[in-house]
C-alpha cells in the first residue's frame, strides 16, 4: 500500500502545509511543576473528562443518557517519556511523517466499509505498534480515531508515551459490577484517543468483554486501529469478529522470506487491505 520510512530518518523537513495543519494537528500536554498547560500556540483546552457523545445515540435531538459510557480524559504527557518514533509528535513536516500520511490518505480508500481496522504483522518486530501509532497520527488530521491495544505480548501502546494508566481489562472488570462507569480513553492528541492495556495479557473471555466496548468505540470515532498481536506467531483467532479488515505491518526481510504471503494464506478470507513496509530503501 504504501512505505513508510524510519521515523527517525534523516533528512530536511517537508515545511508544505506547516501552517495549516497546525490548526488542527498533534498537541501534547506537558507537566510544568504541578501544573498543565497546553504546548505553545495551542488554545487552553479544559482539564475535566470530556464525553464523548456517539452519533448514534442522538434520538430527535435529545442524547440518551445511557448511551454514552465514553469518556475522554487528557494524560499530562512528558516529551522526554514520548517514544522518538512518533514522528507526528516531533518531526510533524518530516519525511516519515509524509509517509505516513501518504499511508492514511491509501488506507482510507482501501479500507471500504470497515471502520475497525486491525494493524498486524507476519511475525513479531516488525515496528507493528510505533506503525499503527503513526499511521493514526496521520489519519487523526482529518478524522476522529481511536486505538485499542489488542497485543497480547511485547510493547504496548501506552508505553510509547511512558506507561499511560487505565488499561481496558481492568476497566471492563470493573464495568462489570457497575455498569454506569465510564470507559475511560486517553486523549493524547488531537482527534486521536488511546485504549491502553496496561499490565494485564487479556486472555479469550477477556477479548469477548471488548466487543460491546468497540461498538460504542465505532459509534463515537470515524475510525478505530487495533494494534493486534502478529499472524504467525500468536494466536489472532482471539480476536475474531472485532475487526473488518487487516493492515499488514511489514519489513523488506518479511517480502524477501515470503513471510507476507504466508501471513495473507493464514488470514484466509478476512479483508487484507494492504502492507505498510517499513524500513524501506
């Protein structure tokens, strides 16, 4: 579909369409002593959750009440403990940054109905969490979006931005005896909210708690990316029935061993609608 050089690549910054899409691109919150603030240049944005309300459950104009147990919430990130890879967060006119926008722009085409679109890999190491992260990134300029962290080993996404709290099984667990209780998403750019997973590995009965969660995910966001364990090496069937399309995160080794066409066999007939190639020449 498209390839996506190192975030950290080398090179002088794109500066076409700087200006604009400061409008309405990435912001951080940062800690200054015991206060937060915005980054400069940004408007104050308020420090309470903020709800999320579904298109859908808007019924001759009034909102049901029950039908919003989103809730977005701001984490104080620190630029020193954001992963340098998220390129939309440093280098936002740089050439991976391109990239990856060039990706969102053929994903979104390619993608069809599906709004649930599971970020995989043939094996394990491919880049498969920083990709899906930045792939966001880019689809976040001019869509609403939302990442579940659906690894079921390795790196997480909230680690990419320094551990974010409220993973999503100990929130379900906690859903489940108080049915009232928000589902708290982190807010860590603008139009683009994280669903970490924390320290827990969920497990089958875990995975099968989420489904009702995506719904309203997909009713709140235009978009929503899991970031989900890789074909070949883990067990995917565990998640089953939450997606509607797979996005192949893969290395120049991955085409060279057949790795992606063995990864593309095993999915069988579930929606493959391209491979994002990293670390490409």
């Amino acid at each position: 579909m498209a390839e996506a050089d190192k975030p950290d690549q080398p090179g002088r910054p794109d500066q076409t369409g700087a200006a604009e899409r400061r409008k309405t691109g990435t912001y951080l919150f940062v800690k200054q002593g015991r206060a937060r603030k915005p980054s400069a240049g940004l408007p104050r944005r308020a420090s309470r959750p903020v709800p999320i309300v579904p298109r859908d459950s808007l019924v001759g104009g009034e909102l049901d009440a029950a039908a919003m147990p989103l809730r977005h919430r701001r984490p104080a990130l620190v630029p020193a403990d954001i992963d340098r890879h998220l390129c939309f967060f440093f280098a936002p006119d740089g050439p991976a940054a391109q990239a990856y926008r060039g990706a969102a722009e053929a994903l979104v085409e390619a993608r069809g109905a599906g709004r649930r679109i599971l970020v995989s890999s043939p094996t394990r190491g491919a880049g498969r969490t920083l990709s899906c992260l930045n792939l966001a990134s880019a689809l976040a300029e001019h869509h609403s979006v939302a990442v579940v962290d659906c690894d079921v080993g390795g790196r997480g996404v909230g680690e990419a931005f320094g551990a974010l709290e409220g993973g999503w099984p100990a929130q379900l667990r906690a859903r489940a005896t108080d049915p009232r209780r928000p589902l708290d998403l982190l807010l860590v750019a603008d139009r683009l909210a994280v669903l970490p997973r924390g320290p827990q590995v969920p497990d089958a009965a875990t995975f099968a708690q989420l489904a009702p969660a995506l719904a309203l995910l997909v009713a709140a966001h235009d978009l929503v990316l899991l970031d989900g364990p890789s074909v070949l090496e883990d067990d995917l069937s565990l998640l089953d029935g939450l997606y509607d399309a797979v996005l192949l995160v893969v290395r120049p080794e991955d085409l060279a061993r057949g790795r992606l066409e063995k990864a593309a066999s095993a999915l069988g007939e579930r929606q493959v609608v391209g491979a994002l190639v990293n670390d490409a020449p």
